[in-house]
C-alpha cells in the first residue's frame, strides 16, 4: 500500500515507543501476589498519591477495575445506578450480573452527565420488593456522549448526596487523564468525589495493557481478592507497569495535542451537507459525527479504502479518535480524505 493508514478508531490503537519498550525491558520485577514486584508496587503508589487516595490496584483492564469496583462495593441482588449510555452498561459483556449478580438502574444523562436530582430520584425506597441500591457509578470523560467531561460541581453534589445515602460513588475514569489536561482540575479533585476509581493506561497514554483502581486500603484489600477470583491476579507484572510508569511521565502532558488535533478534525468537517456536529461538544479527544442518512458504513469503508479509519457507531454516526500515534500533519490528510469519501459515499445521489 503506498500510503501510510492513519487509524482514528480509538485510541487504543497506539503502538509502545522505543523508549517504552527500553523501559519495559529494563523493568525490576518479582513476584506480585507476594508483593514483591518492585516496578508494581512503585507504580500503584505513585497513582494513589496522584489521586489522594490510600492504596492503588493494578489491573489488566478497565472492565475489570470497574467490574471489581462493583464487585466489592455490592453483594448480590443489589442495583447500581449508571447512566444510560455508560461503558459498563454496554460494554463489558454483562459482567455486572454475570460477575457480581447485581442489577442495572439506566438513567439517561444530558450528554453522559448524570446530576444528583437525577440520582436521587433513582436511588430505591427501602422496602422488601425493591433491590437494594448498592452503588453509583460514573464515567469521566464519558465515551459515548463524545469525550465529555463531568463538571467538578456536579460531581461534588453527587458526592454529597452518596454521602447523605451512605451509598459508594465509583467513577469509571479510564480518560480522567483527558478530564485533568482539559480543564486544570487536579486528578486529586476528581478522586475525592468517589470513594474509588478506575484509570486507564492504554487509552491515550499509549501504554499496551493495563489499567488501575484506586480507594481506601481497606476496599484495596478486597479488591485484590477479587482481581483474582476474577482471573486477574499476575507474577512479574512489573514489565506492565513500567509500560504505564513511562506512559504518565512522558504522555500525559501531550494529551492536551489530541484534543487539539480532534478540534481540528471536527472543525474540518462541521460544514459538510448533511453531517450533524456541534464544536462545542469536542471536550478532549473524542469527534461523534451524526449524519443525515444511514450510510456510516458507506463511508467508512470509502475511507479506509483511501487511508483512514474510524468507527461507525450505529447507522448514522461515526467516530474519530486523534491518539499518540497520529501526528499533526496526519490531521490535515485526514480531513481531506474524509471529506472525499463523504461526498463520494454519502452525498452522492443513487
């Protein structure tokens, strides 16, 4: 193929740098279930001071440190409260019942973002015939809504609300990184809203695998006892997490130029006939394009054919992440690309 393919599907599609691969080569390991990998224990550590919170967790995914968040947060024949468009409620297979035995509750947010009336209204009156609410859950910055940020307020009324209820807050914070860059809000702020959280390393940072979970010693302790009911536990997982220590030294600043670079992208794009987009929803790294007619994949695979890639979402919506492994004179071909095929593919009269 003479052209070199600029994937815009997600941003887990980032390759290790060299010098994330030096780092993992020359990671200290030992054995983590008997707490001894020095590279592990360096890197949680360093995560829960981030975050201000006791004790950090690492994990081979973000399903599975919200999974295990829900895990330990619940019991059985409970519900939690997640709006309606989360990653756990349509992503993760299942799990909440099928790991925990625990239901649902969908409420529908204004773009992801739930607020404490709304919750409040959710939560269930103590009676014998209801499930018991065990939990909310939160996604900051919220995938499917496009990236968007929960403003710190909101989730300090919802905290105060949990509190009120005596109910755990976990947020889903696998982007939060996206969240702190974009605003200044400090990753210390956002974690004192819930009394866990879960952060993603492979999502923007660029690293291969691996996520974290952060809270309290004492649910750290649990939670490692169900990170390995649920088959996570790991021995010299060192090499991982000296992938993650490199990726929030050296990628987490320069995530301020994909947010810049989906600007770009959605400005390139918002005059097209027929495409439904709105700039002031690119918030971080995130472009949801609507588009008049059902033909997402039409132009999809015209794209892909000339370059790019990116994800339909539905019949008439597509997705476009900007990542470490896109440059900023990729951003420029990109667009133009995307421009053609969408004439060629989509407005194109039959």
């Amino acid at each position: 193929m003479a052209f070199t393919i600029i994937d815009l599907r997600s941003d887990t599609m980032t390759q290790p740098t060299a010098g994330m691969r030096q780092a993992m080569a020359n990671a200290e390991v030992g054995d983590d279930l008997f707490g001894e990998d020095p590279s592990a224990n360096r890197l949680q550590a360093q995560v829960a001071e981030m975050l201000g919170k006791e004790a950090a967790l690492f994990m081979t995914s973000g399903t599975m440190g919200n999974q295990v968040a829900i895990g330990v947060h619940t019991r059985p024949g409970m519900e939690v409260i997640l709006e309606a468009d989360s990653h756990s409620f349509h992503f993760e297979t299942g799990a909440t019942a099928m790991l925990s035995g625990v239901q649902v509750h969908t409420v529908q947010g204004e773009r992801g973002i739930l607020t404490a009336e709304q919750i409040e209204r959710a939560i269930r009156p103590n009676a014998d015939y209801y499930p018991a609410t065990g939990m909310i859950q939160l996604e900051n910055t919220h995938n499917m809504a496009g990236g968007t940020i929960y403003p710190l307020e909101t989730l300090q009324d919802i905290r105060q609300l949990a509190r009120k209820r005596a109910l755990p807050v976990h947020l889903d914070g696998a982007r939060l990184w996206h969240a702190h860059i974009a605003t200044g809000v400090s990753l210390a702020d956002y974690a004192a809203c819930a009394d866990s959280v879960s952060l993603c390393f492979s999502k923007g940072l660029g690293a291969p695998v691996g996520s974290i979970l952060v809270g309290s010693k004492v649910f750290i302790q649990e939670a490692a006892r169900f990170r390995k009911a649920f088959g996570g536990a790991m021995r010299q997982m060192g090499v991982l997490a000296a992938a993650a220590e490199y990726a929030m030294e050296h990628h987490l600043e320069r995530l301020a130029d994909d947010h810049s670079a989906a600007r770009g992208i959605a400005g390139g794009l918002q005059d097209l006939p027929g495409i439904e987009l709105d700039m002031s929803t690119v918030e971080t790294n995130m472009v949801y394009a609507g588009l008049s007619v059902p033909k997402a994949a039409e132009w999809v695979a015209a794209a892909d054919n000339a370059g790019v890639r990116m994800l339909a979402i539905g019949d008439a919506r597509v997705r476009l992440v900007p990542h470490l492994d896109v440059s900023a004179e990729d951003i420029p071909r990109a667009i133009d690309i995307l421009r053609k095929t969408y004439e060629a593919a989509v407005t194109t009269e039959e």
